[in-house]
C-alpha cells in the first residue's frame, strides 16, 4: 500500500504508521488480502451487533498492510492468519466459548505495531486498537477488552477462568507446536527479524527465552491446546534450546 491508496479511514497513531516497503509472506498476494478482509469486515459486524457504525472495510486495510511492514520476517500476515485459524480451531473442536469476536479482534490488532528494536509493541498495539475500534462503533466495554487482550500477549499468562485470554494466547503460541520443520522456519524468522543483534548476544536473549517458556507449569491453558498442543511444543523449545546452547 502506498501513501496515495492509504484510507482516510481507518486505524491510525501518530508514530505508528504502516511502514512502507515490499510485503513480506510468500504468498501474500490480493486473492489472499480479499479473503482477510471478508474475515476481517464479518468480524468486526459481528462484533457491533447491527450497531451502527462505519465501513469497516479501510480499517481492514489499513491493518494488513502493518501486517505486510518490510521490516517484518515472522509477524507477518501469514502469523496473522495462522492465529486467526487456530482460534477457528479451538472454538470448533474445543468449545471454548468467550466472546470470540472479540478474541478474533485482538488477534489482528495484537502485532499491529510491530519494531523488532522496540520493547512497546503490545502496548502501542493495545492503543492503536483502542482508538481505531472506538471510531469504527464497538461500545467501551468491547474496546477496552480487545485491548486488554492485546496487552496479555507482552506475558501470555492468563488468569484461570479467563476464556478469551486463553484462547488468544494458545492461538498465539500455536506455532510452538508445529511440525518441526515448520518451527524450524518460525525460529530461523525470528533470528531474521533480530538481525541487528549480534549473534552471541541472540543466542543468550533466545535462550532465556525458551527456558522461561520451558519452566511454565502448562505453555497451552485451553483444553484443547493443553492436550493437542502441549508435548509437540515442549519438545521443539527443548531442541531449539539445546541448538542454541550447544559448544562450538
């Protein structure tokens, strides 16, 4: 999206605007962009309620295309439709109710913002979606909860009970338990997007990472991610672990 195509409606923060550049994701093409936007348009419809309210349509676009940043390799669009899915997944095979619009929501505000060099990104995240969804018609209650789960995502560490917490955070850590190839891909997009770190200082940061993600009693809170989700996931963070802590 250039400048000129930007919508005058539609998500916006004063610093935070969509950075230009070639979209990332291998196939994110318009065929693609057209099916996330219907998700997106029926979500946020939903969402009102038949309240009125704008197009939601500028505000879709205007979200893909900071999903589409070049400065982006792992949080990209394909991370946004694979959460978008597996939030599919958990309402469909583990009936987990909650306000799941609203869940479906966060999903694409929770990276919106998106600077590997910056440590704010859920927080600017959560404004950008305060702002933009009190324009495009939700009440303050729905905002402040799509907010509130933007910022779960900085610990991904929900209280018991908390349905739609829950359900945005395991989506969220779903790549953890991929295939191993497929992780494979994810840490190599994650090392990208870290470029500018030096490499024994990466594998120092990374591996504290992981460890934090292994000490958890349970990575996965929902039902089903804990019983779908949860060996896969552990045994790739403790192979990626020993890659990372491995001698010369």
């Amino acid at each position: 999206m250039t400048a000129e195509e930007e919508p005058q409606q539609g998500p916006t923060a004063d610093e935070d605007q969509p950075q230009e550049g070639p979209a990332r994701g291998p196939a994110f093409d318009e065929e693609r962009a057209r099916d996330l936007l219907r998700r997106w348009n029926a979500t946020l419809l939903a969402a009102r309620a038949g309240r009125e309210g704008p197009d939601p349509a500028p505000y879709g676009r205007n979200l893909l295309a900071r999903w589409a940043e070049p400065q982006r390799r792992y949080h990209t669009v394909d991370h946004l439709q694979a959460v978008l899915d597996r939030i599919d997944e958990l309402a469909d095979q583990g009936g987990e109710g909650g306000e799941l619009e609203l869940v479906r929501l966060a999903a694409w505000f929770h990276d919106a913002v998106y600077r590997p060099d910056r440590s704010e990104n859920e927080e600017r995240s959560a404004a950008l979606a305060e702002k933009a969804l009190t324009e495009a018609g939700l009440t303050a209650h729905e905002v402040a909860e799509v907010a509130r789960l933007v910022r779960l995502t900085t610990t991904h560490d929900p209280a018991a009970g908390d349905l739609n917490g829950e359900t945005l955070c395991d989506a969220d850590l779903a790549i953890l338990a991929t295939a191993p190839d497929t992780y494979g891909g994810y840490a190599a997009a994650v090392r990208e997007e870290y470029a500018f770190v030096p490499e024994p200082a990466f594998r120092q940061g990374r591996a504290t990472v992981l460890r934090q993600l292994l000490n958890l009693p349970r990575l996965f809170r929902t039902p089903y991610g804990a019983a779908a989700w949860e060996a896969r996931a552990r045994e790739n963070l403790e192979r990626e672990l020993a890659e990372l802590t491995a001698g010369p």
